[in-house]
C-alpha cells in the first residue's frame, strides 16, 4: 500500500456568526481557490472528494448536497461525505489513496452552529430514550466530567486556567475569579461557538513532492470509539483515544516518540489534560500552537482543522514529526488519532 501525504491546508476565518446559508458554500469556496493556489492543482486534478458536515446542524436535509455547489457541477467528481467532522471524512480519502483507488483527494468540512442553539443540537446525539429527554447540553456534561476529575485530584481550577489562558494568549492573573458558566467551568475553558469550515488536500507520497515543497506523511491514522452510555465509563479519561493511538505502533510510547508538535481537539480546558494522559505526551511537546479550539470551535471542520495545522507546523520547517487528533460524541466519546512526519 502506497504511503498518503497532506500537502494542502486552508481554513475559513473562525467568526461568531456568518451571514452566509448553513450549506457552507460561502465559507468553502475562497478556501478551495487557497488550496488549489498552494499545490497547483484545479478542480479536475483530484480524484476524490470527501465532506464532513450535519444536517441536524445545518437544519436541513442533505445539506452535504447543497454544499457540492462551491465545487461546480462540471466536470463530474467522485465524491462521499460523513455524517461527523471531517477528520473521519479524511480518514475515509486516506484509505483510497492507501488502496491505489485514486492518487489525490479533496477533504473538507464544514458547519455554521450561529444558525441555532449548540448546546440543545449537540443533546441530540445522546441516548435518545433515557438522556436526550432530559435535554442535558453539552457543557453540562463537560462541567460533570471536569468536576470528577477536581473531586479524583486529577486537576485543579488553576491547571484549567492555565491550559485556557495559553490557547486564548490570555494573561492568567484573574481568570480565576471570573464567574462560572456551569462549575467549574468559567467562559475560558469553553470553546467558543464558531462557524468556520476547513479544507485539507492528500495525495500519494509518490505524487507528493510536485504539489508541496515539504509535504506531511500520514505514518499512522487510527480511530476507536468508547460507550455512548455516560455512566458506564470513567469521563476522566479517554480509552479510545489511547487504543488509537496503540493500535498505529508499540504502545502509546512508541507513537509519541520524537513527537514535537500536538494539536488537540479539546473543546473544554479539562480535556487537553485528559488527552495529554491518555496519549502520554509530556511538557516537552507544544499543544495546540494554533489555539485549538478554545481559540476557535467550527462544528465538523476543527477536527479537520488540527490535522491540518499539525501538517503545517511541518510545512514551515517548524517540527518534523507531529500529532493530531480529532473527537466526536460527548465527553470525548470518540476519538481519532493521526501522526505526520516530513518528507524532505
């Protein structure tokens, strides 16, 4: 099997509202003309096209439809789309180019959460016969989560803040005295509502080279998923993160070895440290460089978007070997794991 490479990013501006449909054409067409102006490619270079995006979100059905607008309708492609963030739609392309079926792809995704309330859409994934009726949001279920690990001595109030204050270039002094939005959380540990969409283009490490001067090899992607029920798992930790990431070398170790860069997809303060036990990465790799998503939270497309400011750190020459993930699901519910290296 042929090795996949990321050799394009480009994102939406990550803003509090759009004045644009929830389709995401506006958002997704400025974004494919920077991609396609850093590789060279166009529209008929690509061989599949994957999307990530909800139609619970959107308010609409197959809005993921809607959406092929800001690609045209001629010539015709090879598409699909998943119904979660993006980062799976790429795992989806990453399998094409694995098996030879196509050489280059096209992932992006998409979501305008402006449109409606968040916290009540996001209900909608839990158990629907003994949790959505009772229509707990999402930061609820966060605060629960961050509170077992205040009660377990996992964390404290200022380890929260601290982690808030470098991804928003806050100044921590005073954080702590901010009021709460639902305890222990306060207005910083969360991230912001976003509408944003982001575009990542792969191709064959063979055909690698011709679109980016120093492309990112995928050496390993995995995906795991833990129990939807909430009460029938420990919320301070995330199993599936960790077996991704086991199941792509010798044990966690081996994965983040020589790891420089991480870019988490922790939507709450809590859960960067979460994360950072469970994929052992320690003070000597730089988390979330970008801000993450407490600097910016574009439903379906910020799992994307960390994959692609992973790839960037080794566009620039910034790192060498990275990590990134993505999640889906409350509580860190499922996870996805990838880590990239240079190709010089």
């Amino acid at each position: 099997m042929q090795d996949v490479a990321v050799v394009g990013f480009a994102q939406a501006p990550n803003v509090r509202r759009t004045s644009g449909t929830t389709n995401g054409v506006e958002m997704l067409v400025p974004i494919f003309a920077e991609v396609f102006g850093q590789t060279g490619l166009s529209k008929k270079d690509i061989g599949f096209w994957c999307s990530g995006s909800s139609d619970y979100l959107a308010g609409r059905a197959f809005s993921f439809i809607s959406a092929v607008d800001a690609i045209g309708a001629f010539p015709p492609i090879h598409e699909s789309h998943v119904e979660m963030d993006a980062a799976w739609a790429l795992y989806e392309a990453w399998l094409k180019i694995r098996t030879g079926e196509v050489d280059t792809a096209l992932v992006y995704g998409f979501g305008k959460s402006s449109a409606g309330q968040l916290r009540r859409v996001l209900a909608m994934q839990l158990d629907p016969y003994t949790v959505a009726p009772l229509w707990p949001d999402s930061i609820s279920i966060a605060a629960l989560q961050a509170r077992l690990g205040l009660e377990g001595g996992l964390w404290s109030e200022k380890d929260l803040a601290e982690v808030a204050a470098r991804s928003r270039g806050l100044d921590p002094a005073g954080l702590l005295d901010t009021p709460y939005v639902a305890d222990p959380l306060r207005a910083h540990d969360i991230a912001p509502v976003t509408d944003g969409a982001a575009v990542i283009i792969l191709s064959s490490a063979e055909r690698a080279k011709e679109f980016a001067e120093r492309p990112a090899v995928i050496r390993g992607i995995e995906h795991r998923v833990d129990t939807p029920v909430l009460g029938a798992r420990d919320l301070t930790r995330a199993p599936s993160a960790e077996a991704a990431a086991k199941a792509m070398g010798a044990g966690v170790g081996g994965v983040v070895e020589g790891v420089e860069v991480a870019e988490l997809h922790a939507p709450f303060s809590h859960q960067e440290l979460i994360l950072r036990a469970a994929l052992g990465l320690d003070e000597r790799v730089r988390v979330n460089p970008s801000g993450g998503p407490l600097a910016g939270n574009p439903m379906f497309a910020a799992g994307l978007a960390r994959i692609g400011e992973a790839a960037k750190q080794i566009f620039t020459g910034s790192a060498n070997r990275v990590l990134a993930h993505a999640t889906s699901g409350p509580a860190l519910q499922q996870n996805l794991v990838a880590v990239m290296e240079g190709l010089d």
